[in-house]
C-alpha cells in the first residue's frame, strides 16, 4: 500500500473509532493518525519515514525536524537489519508495544491515544488486503490477509478501494463535527 492509502485508512479509522466512543476528537489528532499509519512501514529505508523527513524551506522548522528525521532513519536501518521489513511492526506484539508508551504516558489526551492506536492499527489492516499479507502473529506462523490472496499493491483496485475507504472517512468525520455538517449546511440550496 502506498503513503496515500495508508493515510486515507488511518483517517479513517481515527473518525471511525471516535464516532464509536462518541468523542469529537481535535483537529490537529488528525495529522497525528496519518503519521501513525505511516509508522509500521518505518522499518523500511525507502517508506515515507524510514528515509527521514524532507528538508523544509524554513531553518528554525529544519532544526527541528533534522533530528526527527535521523531518528527515524536510524531506527528503520537498525529494524530492518535486526528484524526484516513487515516483521515487528506488522504483528500484534509490535502494537502491543506501541500501545504502552501510549497508555502510560499520554493518559491526559485520550483523543491522541486514539489517533494513534487506530493509525496504527489501520496500517496493519490496509497491508493485510495486500498480496504480501501481514505476519499478525509474528515471530509465529502464518501470514494473515483479509481477503483470499489480496490485490497488488499501487494498482487499480488499491485506488479503488482508497477512495471508497475515503468517502466512508468523510461521512465519519461529517457525523463527528458539528461544524462541518453546519458549514455544509450553509452551503446547500435553501
Ligand atoms: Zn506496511
């Protein structure tokens, strides 16, 4: 799956999971589960974050993201060298341990618990309509997929299925705001 669907899923899965608690989450949680979604595949130099972030234009924004973005690049050569892309972080076991710092240390904001658990957890269940599948249960056995075989990565049906995941995340997020059925609403025909 590319950034894209990754990011469209991850949004979706944040408005969705916020409709099911019945909490209107921030607006800036949003962004927080599209870089979630885009976790998992940091474990691969050439993903989104695995190569580190792209220089910005504004230094004081470079100084801080550089940092990030060594982090980020180091933390993906040190996974894939010690455990292989679409391991760890594809399985249970890898949410697992991403949901601890979360639960303990972020206890104060539950909309940004939420945006990032069902982030990441979205990029699990995107990868796993894929050909490739995902190792749910790694280090043990079997490769899951959601649908017998999966489709190709980057094709026809991925598009597909990302702007159908897109529309269902715009209803979400039209049923948990207010103010954008209100704005809507402003807008129609009388
Ligand atoms: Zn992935």
């Amino acid at each position: 799956m590319n950034a894209t669907t990754h990011a469209v899923f991850g949004v979706a899965a944040f408005a969705g999971a916020s409709l099911f608690v019945g909490v209107e989450p921030p607006v800036w949680t949003y962004p927080a589960a599209v870089v979630a979604a885009w976790l998992p595949d940091a474990d691969n130099p050439r993903s989104r974050l695995g190569n580190g972030l792209s220089k910005m234009k504004n230094p004081l924004l470079n100084a801080i993201t550089r940092p990030i973005s060594w982090l980020l690049q180091t933390a993906s050569f040190i996974l894939v060298r010690a455990v292989g892309h679409r391991t760890l972080t594809h399985s249970l076991l890898g949410l697992f341990l991403f949901a601890l710092p979360i639960y303990f240390f972020l206890g104060a904001f539950p909309a940004l618990q939420i945006a990032l658990m069902s982030g990441a957890a979205s990029h699990i269940v995107a990868d796993a309509l894929n050909t490739r599948g995902v190792p749910l249960l790694w280090p043990l056995g079997p490769t899951f997929r959601i649908i017998p075989g999966g489709f190709k990565s980057g094709g026809v049906i991925e598009l597909a299925v990302a702007i159908c995941v897109m529309a269902a995340a715009g209803y979400a997020i039209y049923l948990l705001h207010p103010l954008v059925r209100t704005t809507i609403g402003l807008v129609q025909p009388i």
